[in-house]
C-alpha cells in the first residue's frame, strides 16, 4: 500500500506568517490527494481537493499545491481561527489513507 | 445542509459484534458513494470503509478486512457497517461521511459519530 507522510508534525507560528505543510506519497497519486482542517471537537472539514482546488467556502489564504509526489498546503497568512490539525488524505485508490497530521499552533 | 446521523455503537466485549447505523435528513445517501471513518480517542482519522452509489465497489482497510462488512439500502436511505471478531485496537468513535460530485471518495459531510469501545 502507498504511506503517506506529513512534516512537521507540529509547528508554532505567529499571526500573519506563511505557514506550509507537506505531505509525501510513497508512490505516485496524480492528484487525488486532498487536505482537512479539524479543530479540537470537530470532525474534519476539506480544504482542498484534487491537490489543488479550494473547496466551496474555504478562504482564499489555504491553497494547495503539488511535485511530483510531494504535496504543499499553505496558509498564506496564518490567523488565530487556523489553529487545528491538518491532515492530507490520498483518494486515488484504495486504502484512501489519511496522513498523521500535522499541529499548527500560534506563538 | 446534509445530516448524517449515526447509531448502534456501544460497549461489546473482544470478540463480539456490532452492526452500526447511519441515516440521513434527506436524499443524500441514496444519492452518494458513502465511507466510515473512525477516530479512536486522541489520534487522527483512519479511513476504515467505502460503497459507492450502486454497491459496485465496495473497499476496506486491511485493519478490518474479512471482519467488517459495508452495505446499504438506498430504498431506506441508509448506510450500515457489520463490524465482527471485534478487537481492543477497533474502540473509536465511527462516523459516516459522503463525498462531493467532483471527488465522492472525500469525506465532505460527516455525522457525529457513534462511539464503539471494545473492552472486557
């Protein structure tokens, strides 16, 4: 089965910063990768799908992008209501696995 | 908007079954391809099942492949997970969840879930 990985598994920035998050294929999944918000006692909320489509209603800060079998989420200015854990999850074929996650705090 | 709503979890010794629910306010399930994801208590999401709209092609976890079967009736608008040889490691909260027409493998929509909690 492909793994999909995250980094950083946590990080702490500052209000207005530009946050990015990557998520790695084993092999390759075209685009049939997508990225969810969850907040703490909330299920999870797509962001982003298709590696890079905003999903209806998102804002216009979260964008995704994709090389190879590397993938990007960047918040371009990071504000409080952003923090969550954010997971990428590949959709290309079964298993439709979800990364670990990764932990975006504010400093 | 969709809601999804859950049942049928609950305490069940290793071993047991359980045979979860999930049901919808309107159409939607009849109308979409369908997965459970589950969240054991501090950990992130772990896709565990997926039917689309025809029972056509139905997917699982290995985690719980040849235990857990996926089905549904679309007549009755629901969604159903058979969850047998229940193990210790399946304890989480299991939630139904739809996807979108450009992407019905996501997970868009999701139910509150039904807590599961194997346990002797």
């Amino acid at each position: 089965d492909i793994q999909m990985t995250q980094s950083p598994s946590s990080l702490s920035a500052s209000v207005g910063d530009r946050v990015t998050i990557t998520c790695r294929a084993s092999q390759g999944i075209n685009n049939y990768l997508a990225w969810y918000q969850q907040k703490p006692g909330k299920v999870p909320k797509v962001l982003i799908y298709a590696a890079s489509t905003l999903q209806s209603g998102v804002p216009f800060r979260f964008s995704g992008s994709k090389s190879g079998t590397e993938f990007t989420l960047t918040i371009s200015s990071l504000q409080p209501e952003d923090v969550a854990t954010y997971y990428c999850q590949k959709y290309n074929s079964a298993p439709f696995t979800f990364g670990p996650g990764t932990k975006v705090e504010i400093k | 908007e969709v809601q999804l709503v859950e049942s049928g979890g609950g305490l069940v010794q290793p071993g047991g079954s359980l045979r979860l629910s999930c049901t919808a306010s309107e159409s939607t399930i009849s109308s979409s391809s369908m997965n459970w994801v589950r969240q054991a208590p501090g950990k992130g999401p772990e896709w565990v099942s997926y039917i689309d709209r025809g029972s056509a092609a139905i997917y699982y976890a290995d985690s719980v492949k040849g235990r857990f079967t996926i089905s549904r009736d679309n007549a009755r608008n629901s969604l159903f997970l058979q969850m047998n040889s229940l193990r210790v490691e399946d304890t989480a909260v299991y939630h139904c969840t739809s996807g979108i027409p450009a992407a019905p493998r996501l997970s868009d929509s999701w139910g509150q879930g039904t807590p599961v909690t194997v346990s002797s």
